[in-house]
C-alpha cells in the first residue's frame, strides 16, 4: 500500500511534543506512547506529491556530540532529512524526537527498519569523559597497556610521545592465574586472591575491566 507524501517536505518542530514523552529507550514503546496522546497528526502540505511505497521505508540515525542526523530512505532514495540537538543525558531521547519530526505526516507502523551509530563512544575515550576504570589482568601483564605492541602511528619520529592509556597503572592489578592457549590450566585462580583484589581497589572506581590471557 501506498500514500503520497510531499515532495522533500521540510522536518518542523510545529507538532513536537514535550522531551518528557522520551523516557521509554524501546522503540516500541516509544510508538505506543505516542500514538496513544495522538502526536502522530501533522498534515499534508500543500505542495506538490510524489507516491512513496512506505513498506519500504528506512530511518538512519547518527548521534553526535552536538547534533543527531536523520535519514529516511525509500528504496535507495533519500526523501527526507533532519538534524535534533543530541540530549547527552539520555540520547535516546533525540533519536526518539528527531524520528518523530521526521515522519510527519507518515504513520510509524510503515518505519520497516531503523539503523543508528555513533561517535559518542570515541568521544568519551578521546575526552577521557568514561568511568573511572581499574584493570584485573593476569600477573605479569599489567603493563602492557603502555608497552603496547611494535606497531606506532608515525615509525620515523625519536620522540613521539604516545597516548597515556586509559587505565593508569596504579589502577593495574596482576592475579595469579595462568590458562594454557590450549585451554588447559597451568595456576588456578584462588577465590580469595580476587577477594584481595577487590579490596585494594581506589575508593573512585566505578568499573572493573577483566582481562585475562586466553
């Protein structure tokens, strides 16, 4: 089935409703929410139409630091485009908002898929914005976040300073266990060691990264 929308029709703000609706991360739930405060009510421009097949329609997402991107696609065709302030509190909630926008006058129940990414992760680390992280690795390789491996990103510079990693060393802890890389057992891990472990970690760590070899 099909119904004609408008030809590049511009995203407005006109019918978005309060960001307090955005709570629910699950898209289905989102829907359901707005469908039943009866959001979905924009209408039609006057402008000229093209027919869209709306089972095939497609929204892409790219949440940035400052602005989410929206894309809706119909077969390989973009139709419409629109860009959301990022909420870095709960980013779902722009999403949820900038597909709102972006559908107008479309009921959401034709939306076949809905794909996202984003740099939010890449900016945390480059920021140095994560949690507070200590490492638990095996004995022996609690260095090499900083030994690294051979490979440098400019191999001709004497000096090049690398990255401090994420992880410093006083928040680098070795256990004394040992897997074999066939999987066997050479030291087995000791309960109470972990318990030790744990009881040495800084006051302001809020995440533990496990790593341990093989």
């Amino acid at each position: 089935m099909s119904r004609p929308i408008p030809r590049l029709a511009p995203v407005t703000r006109a019918v978005c409703p309060s960001r307090s609706i955005f709570r629910l991360t699950r898209c289905s739930s989102v829907w359901v929410r707005w469908s039943s405060h009866n959001y979905l009510n924009a209408k039609l421009p006057d402008e000229p139409l093209m027919t869209v097949d709306t089972s095939s329609l497609r929204v892409a997402v790219d949440i940035g630091g400052t602005f989410t991107d929206l894309v809706l696609v119909e077969d390989e065709r973009v139709i419409r485009t629109g860009k959301v302030l990022t909420t870095p509190d709960d980013p779902s909630q722009a999403v949820a908002e900038g597909i709102y926008e972006l559908l107008g006058d479309l009921d959401y129940v034709s939306v076949a898929e809905i794909v996202h990414g984003t740099t939010l992760v890449s900016n945390a680390l480059i920021e140095r914005k994560g949690a507070v992280t200590a490492l638990i690795t095996t004995e022996g390789f609690r260095d090499v976040l900083e030994s690294g491996k051979e490979q440098r990103y400019d191999l001709y510079d004497l000096f090049l300073e690398m990255p401090p990693p994420l992880v410093p060393r006083r928040r680098r802890m070795g256990l004394r266990e040992r897997v074999l890389a066939d999987g066997s057992i050479d030291t087995l891990l000791d309960v109470d060691d972990v318990r030790g472990l744990v009881g040495d970690l800084d006051p302001d760590v809020t995440a533990v990264a496990v790593c341990l070899l093989h």
